[in-house]
C-alpha cells in the first residue's frame, strides 16, 4: 500500500515533466515520420542538380570545341569521307568511282561482281568481320589495260580519290594483243550510322593528327563531286551474286 502511495506521489510531482517528455517524444517521432522523405527528396534534388550542372559543363565545353573544329568544315569533311567509306552500301557511288578510274587511267572495266541483294545495309543477318572497322562488300573485277594504265588503276583504287576499294587477291594476264587482263578480287567497305547519338557525357572521337591526315589526303586526291551519284556510270556487269 504505500509503495503505491510513493508511486502515485511520484507521478503526482513529476507530472509535468513526464507529459512534456511524452508530448516531446510524439512531436519528434511524427516529424520524422513526416519530414524524412521529403529530407530525402531533397537531398536526390541536390544530387541531380548537381550532376545536372556538371553534364551543362561538359556540354558547352563540347560546344565550345566543335566551334573552334568549325562546324562548316566538319560537315564538308563528312560528306567527303562519306564519298570513301559511305553509310550504305551505295553501288551508284562504286559505279560512279569505276567509271571515274576508267576515264582517268585509260584501262576498261570488262567485268564487275558486286554481291547484290543479298544482305540489305538494315539486315539482321548483317554483320561485320570481326577485327575489322567497317563492313565489307564483297566484289570482282576484270579490268584490260597496258602495264602503265593498269598500275595506275591499282594504285588509284586505294588512293582516296574516290570509293575506297581494297585488293585480296590479284591475277595478271598478258593477251595476245600485248595488253594485260587483271582479275581483280577485293572488298569496298561502308559504315552505317548509329541509330541513337551519344549521352552528352559521351566522350567526342578526338581530332587526332591521323585523323586530319586522312582528311587532307582526301580533300587533295577527291575526285568525284556531290553530283557524281546522279550522273549514271558506264560501267559492265556481270552476275548479281558472285557467291552463286
């Protein structure tokens, strides 16, 4: 009995302080409850502006750079490297090149194969070799010329001039009439762009000096013009297929 009368004593003297503490306790526990998850959201706020502030960085410093690259000459670059190595296979262009070959090296173009309708530039079945940087179009030429033609259609195929074309295999053949036949078997290459550009985080290709190398031996030897595609070439084709 009276260590209930203590305790109620006890009660009775601390009440204030027990109903602060209580009421204190509430408060603290409901404000947290309520209060944390917006804490939260602005602390993720912070972060993202943040990480914001610096992605606009990064992209003016991008802006800046290709204004000092000169977007003209960017642009006037692509379109003459996309006369060597084009985003599709482009036959007009590989015709165009070999009626251009013809014309400057004084040799014929008595046959061509080019893997025709095949495998389409958007084909799934389109893959590219492993190792290599671009994809291949396969192809055969048959070319008549003397020894001074011939060596400087050989030589110019590779020259950026025009349509890159490569050599595999060759076979040289004297005809009766003094003049060589070549049996040319190579690849021309083509690269498709990307479907989706780069995050602005991305790095930029970096303008190396092999990179502006390329580009001044392109724009010194480039033959063919923007219009060579819509002028027809007069170039003889064999087979459609030259796996067939």
């Amino acid at each position: 009995m009276n260590s209930k009368l203590q305790i109620r004593s006890l009660l009775v003297k601390y009440e204030l302080a027990i109903s602060s503490l209580i009421v204190c306790l509430f408060v603290a526990g409901l404000t947290l409850t309520l209060l944390l998850p917006n804490i939260q959201r602005v602390l993720i706020i912070h972060d993202d502006k943040k990480k914001l502030a610096e992605r606009l960085t990064l992209l003016k410093k991008k802006e800046n750079l290709l204004a000092l690259e000169n977007q003209l000459n960017l642009s006037e670059n692509f379109k003459r490297l996309n006369a060597i190595v084009p985003t599709t296979k482009d036959y007009v262009l590989l015709f165009s090149t070999l009626d251009e070959l013809q014309n400057r090296t004084g040799v014929s173009v008595t046959r061509s194969d080019f893997q025709l309708g095949v495998v389409s530039t958007s084909s799934a079945l389109l893959k590219k070799p492993a190792g290599q940087i671009s994809y291949q179009l396969p192809l055969n030429l048959e070319v008549v010329g003397d020894y001074v033609q011939t060596e400087l259609f050989l030589r110019s195929l590779s020259d950026l001039s025009g349509r890159l074309i490569t050599i595999d295999i060759l076979h040289l053949e004297i005809q009766e009439d003094g003049s060589l036949r070549s049996s040319i078997k190579g690849n021309a290459y083509f690269n498709p762009l990307p479907k989706s550009i780069g995050k602005i985080d991305s790095a930029l290709p970096e303008f190396t000096r092999e990179y502006r190398e390329i580009v001044d031996m392109v724009n010194q030897n480039l033959v063919l013009d923007e219009a060579a595609s819509a002028n027809p070439a007069n170039v003889e084709l064999g087979k459609n297929d030259l796996f067939q």
